[in-house]
C-alpha cells in the first residue's frame, strides 16, 4: 500500500495546501496579544469533511502546525481507505515495525499515519485485530499498544468489536 493512499499520510504541506484555513481568536491564557491577534488555526478538508483547530500556542506557525497533526489524527479516525488482504504493508509501516514491534511515539510526524493504516487494516479484517496484526507482521499486543496511544482510536475499535458480539480490548 502506498503511504499516500490515506490522507492521513499526506506530508503536512500537501494536505494543508488542499485544507481551508480559518484564522480566529479564542479565550484563554496569553494577554493582550491572544486576545487582539487571530492566531488560532481552523482547517478543514473539503474532501473528508473532516476538521481540526488549535489554539493553545501565541504563534499562528505553531497553531498551524498543531492543527495540521490533529487534522491527520482525525482523518486517521474518521477516514478509511480499502484496501485488501493482499496489499502489503506501506514502506513506512515496514520502517517502524521490525521483529513485530513497532517503534513510533504518538507525538511523532508519522503516527497519524501509522495510525491509519492499522485502522485500515482492521476495519478490511473485520474488526479482527489479530488478522491485522498478522498482515502487518506485528504483534497483536504492538497492534492494541499502538491504537492506546490515540484513545479514540482504542474506543471506536472497542466500539465496533461490541457492536459485532466481539470482546473488547482492555
């Protein structure tokens, strides 16, 4: 599978170029300059229909940069991409995981799509994680460890898995 296939493993330039950005103010700690200066950061995806926003920084380069992540971590949730039993595993995803383990911290450039990519996975192996596991060569622990670093992540599976008479994952 290509890393492009998902938007969420669009680089942050490509998918922010293809966003509409809304500059805003918001409330909260900074002074004078949050309060007078638009540096908040809408993005929204016209293709997904999926959105993010950061606030939380006084640069708008920062805010931007924050929304950009948090808007490839909601495309990872929101957005599925097929793919089948056959398609291997992206270059990227063979990078980060070797002897079953994958090695990425959830604060990393390359989480959300790692992070979709697993989803992916899951939802063509029918909420069966260790059927994802095994055509993406992990663990099923590295698999649960990796969607527990997004908690939505492990709710919409856990979600998902109950609603088919699955047993949750703890």
């Amino acid at each position: 599978m290509p890393d492009s296939r998902h938007p969420a493993a669009l680089p942050p330039d490509i998918l922010h170029a293809r966003c509409q950005e809304t500059r805003t103010r918001r409330s909260g700690p900074g002074g004078q300059h949050r309060n007078k200066v638009e540096t908040a950061i809408v993005l929204f995806d016209p293709q997904t229909e999926i959105s993010a926003e950061a606030s939380e920084r006084r640069s708008q380069n920062d805010n931007r940069r924050m929304a950009i992540f948090r808007l490839r971590l909601n495309l990872a949730l929101g957005f599925r991409t097929e793919i089948s039993e056959t398609d291997h595993p992206s270059e990227l995803w063979t990078t980060r995981c070797r002897n079953g383990r994958i090695s990425i911290n959830p604060s990393h450039d390359d989480f959300p799509s790692l992070l979709a990519e697993a989803l992916d996975r899951i939802v063509a192996s029918e909420w069966d994680v260790s059927a994802a596991a095994e055509q993406l060569h992990a663990s099923t622990s590295q698999i649960i460890r990796l969607l527990k670093h997004e908690p939505r992540a492990m709710t919409l599976v856990n979600r998902e898995r109950q609603q088919r008479d699955m047993r949750p994952y703890k």
